[in-house]
C-alpha cells in the first residue's frame, strides 16, 4: 500500500503558520511500503492532523490524501492502516481486556491468549480485569498499542505513541512494534517531539 | 462489549412508556377505523319504491308565497344551479296535469258512490323503481294506472272508514278495484278506467305514466306550462352531508327522513375523525417522544460513538444497538393493540348483529398495523441511522 500526498496543508491555518517543511505544501510526498518514517516537529505544527488526514478522520485539508489512488475512508480502519491516537481513545467504562476485545471483535485478529502473552510482556496482565479508569497514563498507552496491534494493517501510524513511557517500556514497546509489523511486512509512520530514531532504518521528515 | 458500552441508555421507563402510548394509540386507531368499516355500508342504506338516491325537493311556502305561485316554482337559474352541484347526479321535473279530473265510482254493494276532483303528476320512469307491467299507458286502451301515497290509503283506513264505520281496504284489494276518471279540457270529455298498481312513501302525490300525461296535457291543455314546483333529485351519495347544508342554506325543503341518514352519517364522521385524529396525534407524539429520547443519548454518548468509529466500528453497527429494542418495542405495541381491536370487534359484533347484518371483515384492521408498523419503523430507524452517521461523521 502506496500514500500519496500533494501540496498538502491543513485549512485551518494560513500559509505563514505552515512554513514550507518536508511534507506539507510540497509538491509530493510519497510513504512507500514497508518503509518506516519517522515525523518530527515541535509542538502545534500539526503532526496528529497529519495522521488524522491520513486515516481519514479529517478532511480539513487542502491538497490531496491518496492511498493506493484512492481518499481515505473509514473501511480501511479493519484491515489497512492502524492508528495509536494521541489521546488514545479507549473506554475508560470498560475493563483493559475489553477495550482489547471491543478492537479484536471486529477483526477477529488475535486470539485470547496472543493478546494476554502481549499484555504479559508489558507487564499488565495482573491489570487484565480491572476497569481502565484505574490505570495510569503510561499503562493506558501501553494498552493502546496492544489494541492497535489486533488487526491486519499496512501502515500503522503512532501518534507520539511514547510520551509517557519510561526508556525500558519504550524499549519493550519498540521492540513489539518492530516484532509485529515485521510479521505483517507493514510500514509505519511515527510521530514525535524528539529526534530519535527508535527503530533501524527510519527516514526522518521534519515538519 | 458494544452493549456494555452504550447500555444505560434507554432506561426501562422510557421503553415502557412509548410501547404504552402506542399501544393505546394505535388500539383507538384501529378501532376506530373498523367500526366505520363495518358500520358505513349500514348507514349507507337506502331503501324506497323510488329509484335510490332520489329525493322530492320543493320550495318552503310561506305567507308571502302563497299570494304568488310563481315564487313557489323553480326559475331556470336556480334548476341550473342546482344540476351544477356536484353531489347531484341529475334532476327531472314533475309534470302537473293542467285539465280537468275527476274520479268517481258507481254504487256498488261494497263500496259507496264515490265522486271526487283528483289531479294527476308524473315523473320520468327512469326515477321509479316500479317493475309491475301494470305501469304502462297504451295509447289504445283507456286504462290509466296509478300510484298513490300509502299515506291516502292509511288516512281512508284508519281516520275515515272508521269515523263513518266504512269497510277497510288492503292494499291488495284497492289494486283490485277499478274505478271510472273523467278528463276535461280544452272543449273535450273522455271516460277512463283507472286502477291503483302501487304504493309510494317518498312522494305525496298522485302519479300517472309521463308519455301519458304528456298526451294528455297536449290533447286537453287550456293553459300555458306552468314553472315546476317540485323536482326530483338523484344524489351521487345521499349520505353527503353537503346536500343537508345546500337545501338548508337555499331555504328549500326535503324530505326530512331522506337528511335523517344523511345527518346520522354526517355526525357519525365527525366523530369517526375527531378520534382518528385524536389516535394519530397519540401515536405521532409516542414516536416523537421516543425518537427525541435516542437523540439525546446519542448526544450524550457522542464521544463514545466518536471514538468507536475511531477504532473501525461502522455507524450501521453503532446504530443497530438503538434500533433494536424501540423496533421490538414497536412491533410488539402493535401486534398486542392489533390483537385486542380483533377481539374488541368480536364482541361488538355479536352486538350488533343481534339488530342487522354485518358483512364486513377485520381484514382492515390487520391492514393498517401493518401499514403503521412499516411506517412507525421506516420514520423511527431512519432518523436514527442518519443521527448515528453524523455524529461519526462518517455522514
């Protein structure tokens, strides 16, 4: 799976805030299959907007999103690309191991124990029934990346996806991603304050 | 887990209270739409020797008119107004004899001298329903035949003969009898035979064969034709409560038991639709009520619902959760509401029977439940999906 964006910038801000960068307003920016980005910027220059674009969640953009020739629409969300959202969007309502569930239902992707022996590794299985409303921040990331890992993608785009993580989770945490997404011959897109280079071979687009 | 999630958001109460109001709206809907079915056809009889949804209108008379007969007749103007109506099918005119007639009979063992002035009207045959073969004038012969009034014949037997202590006579009888007529006019005499073949309770008149008044008023006649006073008039439906309101307003006079149909229908409609109109609103304000409550969970669950569509659920997945249960809800209100206005209908027309036949069927009942069932859900799941959609935004 090819993304394809031109002469992209977000509406909402004028051309003076979107200074000329590596991807917005250039003339074509490709994300070529398998291949692992890494986006850096400061804050508020519009790195989840750009995922948001990408995953189709906004459409508040000029220019044009392509995924293999076509918008982004919401059927891609089961099977092409993965999200990590910045905000993480789980239920606090439900339990760790349902809001894994609530993601794995629709695709059927992992299976029980698969899901448990990745909550084990980040060591919060002992957290498996216990609403998420009583998990830290940090716990809750974690959780949200096992849940992006419950389903076929091609891309899958991490939204500072450690910005709560101390470095021996992140290193857990890189280490799973790298596992999976190897195991699925996926690309992936990451966002992040720092310029670090968390896995080999990442090609770093400054926003 | 998606129930667990977006549970607790219809609460018991405000199920219970949209499949009662719709319960009882759609009971007083279906009830009613049944008993006009089957009570219409019974109101809509009309039973008489003259022809179906004809009626003898005239003038009022009052003081004024009686000193001028020609106030009484119709002018061309108001017949014409009164053919353009559109609950008038058409209208036909009496025809007066304008000669001279007398009636008499010779002393007889049973029946006394008899000797009197008559007068003779006629109507187009196409507005009586008389199928004797007595009912026709040849010009050869000199039989007349006659209908009169089953009013006479009443006021002979039961006020005269009894005050002289006369014999009574059958109807049968007095169509037995013949009796002599003799026509005057224009310089001429003739002697006829007259017979009474039938009776009428619609027109209080004397009534012979048009072509043969006709003839007679050619032949006879000393005086010029004379406005009609009376006219016949056939109704597309006698039970339009338009011709009660056009004869009342124009000041002209009907048969009142003819209007007594007319005015029953008229009032049975009106309350017929005073409560259609009542069960509608009911059952629109429960689907209201109820479709107002989804769309305030919606709201407040619009993160929930936000966040689901993040992960990949389809709004058509997020929305079937609220279809669900009002659809359920719905269906069983109207399948309990159908189910008791068939046994409700049962009883009343055990009633009813016991005074005239019902032929009607229930089919009309099951009908419009299911006709409110697939619109009720159409307008209810409709609403919900395109709400759902847009706070997605996958809208």
């Amino acid at each position: 799976m090819q993304i394809r964006i031109q002469q992209l910038k977000p509406n909402y801000m004028s051309e003076e805030e979107v200074l000329p960068s590596d991807i917005y307003l250039k003339e074509s920016v490709v994300f070529e299959p398998g291949a692992f980005y890494l986006i850096h910027a400061a804050s508020g220059k519009g790195k989840s907007s750009l995922l948001n674009f990408l995953y189709g969640l906004s459409f508040q953009y000029d220019g044009s999103v392509r995924i293999d020739n076509a918008e982004p629409n919401p059927s891609l969300r089961l099977s092409r690309l993965s999200y990590v959202f910045q905000d993480l969007r789980l239920f606090p309502e439900l339990t760790v191991m349902e809001n894994i569930l609530l993601k794995n239902q629709l695709t059927g992707y992992k299976t029980i124990g698969e899901i448990e022996s990745l909550l084990d590794e980040f060591g919060l299985l002992y957290k498996c029934a216990a609403p998420l409303s009583t998990l830290s921040l940090g716990q809750r990331q974690r959780v949200a990346i096992i849940r992006a890992l419950c389903q076929p993608f091609n891309f899958l785009l991490l939204d500072e996806p450690f910005s709560h993580l101390d470095p021996a989770n992140i290193e857990i945490a890189v280490n799973m991603l790298a596992r999976e997404i190897k195991k699925q011959d996926a690309g992936l897109i990451l966002t992040s304050l720092e310029r670090e280079n968390y896995f080999e071979e990442m090609s770093v687009l400054e926003l | 887990m998606l129930k667990k999630l977006l549970r607790k958001s219809l609460t018991a109460s405000q199920v219970i209270t949209y499949g009662i109001t719709l319960l009882v709206g759609v009971l007083i809907l279906l009830l009613t739409v049944q008993l006009y079915v089957d009570l219409a056809p019974m109101l809509r009889q009309n039973s008489s020797v003259f022809k179906k949804n004809a009626v003898v209108v005239s003038k009022n008379i009052s003081v004024l008119k009686s000193m001028d007969k020609g106030k009484v007749a119709f002018s061309d103007k108001e017949t014409t107004r009164l053919k353009e109506q559109e609950f008038v099918k058409g209208i036909a005119f009496f025809r007066s004899s304008r000669f001279h007639v007398a009636a008499y009979i010779e002393q007889s063992e049973d029946i006394p001298l008899f000797y009197t002035d008559l007068f003779f009207e006629s109507v187009p045959d196409d507005y009586l329903d008389i199928s004797t073969s007595d009912w026709k004038w040849n010009p050869d012969s000199n039989f007349i035949p006659i209908i009169i009034p089953e009013a006479y014949l009443n006021l002979y037997n039961f006020g005269f003969a009894e005050s002289q202590n006369l014999p009574v006579i059958s109807p049968g009888l007095i169509s037995r009898i013949s009796f002599n007529l003799k026509l005057s006019g224009n310089g001429k005499t003739d002697h006829y035979v007259g017979r009474i073949v039938a009776f009428t309770e619609k027109i209080n008149s004397i009534l012979v064969p048009d072509d043969f008044l006709q003839w007679a008023n050619q032949y006879y006649a000393y005086e010029e034709e004379l406005r009609p006073g009376r006219l016949l008039v056939e109704f597309e439906n006698p039970s339009d409560e338009q011709i009660a309101r056009f004869f009342h307003e124009n000041n002209y006079s009907i048969n009142q038991n003819e209007l007594e149909m007319s005015r029953l229908f008229f009032f049975f409609r009106l309350i017929f639709t005073a409560f259609l109109f009542i069960a509608l609103i009911i059952v629109i304000l429960s689907l209201f009520y109820i479709i107002l409550s989804v769309k305030l969970i919606l709201e407040r669950k619009k993160e929930t619902i936000l966040n689901l569509a993040a992960i990949g659920y389809n709004y058509k997945q997020i929305a079937s959760h609220y279809q669900r249960l009002v659809s359920v809800t719905s269906i069983v209100a109207i399948a309990l509401s159908c189910l008791a206005s068939l046994l409700i209908r049962q009883q009343h027309v055990i009633y009813f029977r016991q005074f005239f036949e019902i032929t009607t069927n229930p089919a009309v009942t099951i009908w419009v439940s299911i006709g409110l069932m697939v619109i009720l859900l159409s307008a209810y799941n409709v609403v919900v999906r395109r709400t759902v959609r847009r706070n997605t935004g996958q809208g």
